[in-house]
C-alpha cells in the first residue's frame, strides 16, 4: 500500500488518529516531526531556536522525500508540512493524503494541555487568550494547501481511547474503499 499523510492543523489529531488508524490497519505509524527529532538529535523547538525555521523546513523537506518512497506506512505531518515547497504535490503524487479536521475551538482546547503547549514551538510563547484569534488566522492562512488533499476527514472525535478506535475504523474504511 502507497504511504497514507495525516496532515491538519497542529491538534487536530494526527498523531492520536494515526497511531490508532496504523493499529486498524495493520500499518507502521511514522510521525515526521519524531523522525526529523531522532535524525537531528534534537526537539522540533531546539531546531526552530538554534537553526531557525527555514533550516527546519529544508530538513522536513528532505525527510519527507524519505518516506515517499516507502509502503505501508501512516505518516503523521507536521502542521505546516502542506505549505511549503513542493511538499503537498510530492505527497499526493506519492500517496493518499487526508486532511483532518476540526474546529478552532477544539484545537486550542488541544493545545491548551500543559504537555502539548510546551512542545509547540509557535504557540508555547503565547499567552493562553491568544492562542484561539492565532489558531483562526493561522487556519485561514493554510487552507489553500490543506484543501489539496485527496481527502478530507472529521477527527473531532477522538477525546477518548474508544473513540479513537470507533474514528480509526471509520477512516480505515475509507480508505481500503479507495
């Protein structure tokens, strides 16, 4: 099977979703921001601070090419994956592309969570009120490339381990219909 890219917004459930979508279909998850962690020997925020974001985005780039070449893999993105370079036409030339959505206010519910905050090098800086008129513009901002997927699917429903599961099955049908 052709490689499957989650992307969205970050908080949407790429991770949470593909994990679980990976288990359903007896697939290897891969979350690029880990990858590109594990082959830098350092966090998404530390190469964001020490090397700056378009350092950062040349390594995704480059990591992302990586994993087009392989099968049988759910790939988790990162939120800005689809708007840079040329990464939304290698993904869909490559594979299936599902762009997991969700309401802004369900996202900054996400991202509000001590443990997601933190790791979230363009939203750990700001104060909490400002986080949802961030996630709105942001949102807004990244459409255009969001909306080139090949499929667009609800993930609001993944708040417990249960519906994860009942969302991972919904999408797996999908896409073994495809």
């Amino acid at each position: 099977m052709k490689p499957v890219f989650l992307i969205g917004y970050m908080g949407c459930g790429k991770t949470t979703l593909g994990e679980a979508l990976a288990r359903e279909m007896d697939l290897t998850y891969i979350d690029l921001d880990q990858l590109i962690e594990h082959e830098n020997g350092m966090t998404i925020t530390q190469i964001f601070k020490e090397l700056g974001e378009n350092r950062f985005r040349e390594i995704e780039e480059a990591a992302l090419i990586e994993l087009t070449a392989m099968t049988d893999v759910i790939v988790g993105c990162g939120g800005g994956t689809p708007c840079h370079g040329q990464n939304m036409e290698l993904m869909n030339q490559a594979g299936t592309t599902v762009w997991l959505t969700t309401s802004p206010e369900r996202i900054t519910v996400r991202l509000l969570l001590p443990e997601e905050k933190c790791k979230r090098p363009k939203v750990s800086i700001l104060p909490d009120e400002a986080i949802l008129p961030f996630v709105k513009r942001e949102l807004e901002e990244r459409m255009p490339c969001y909306s080139q997927a090949q499929l667009q699917f609800d993930s609001t429903d993944i708040e417990t381990a249960a519906a994860t599961r009942r969302t991972a099955k919904r999408l797996a049908a999908i896409l073994k219909s495809r």
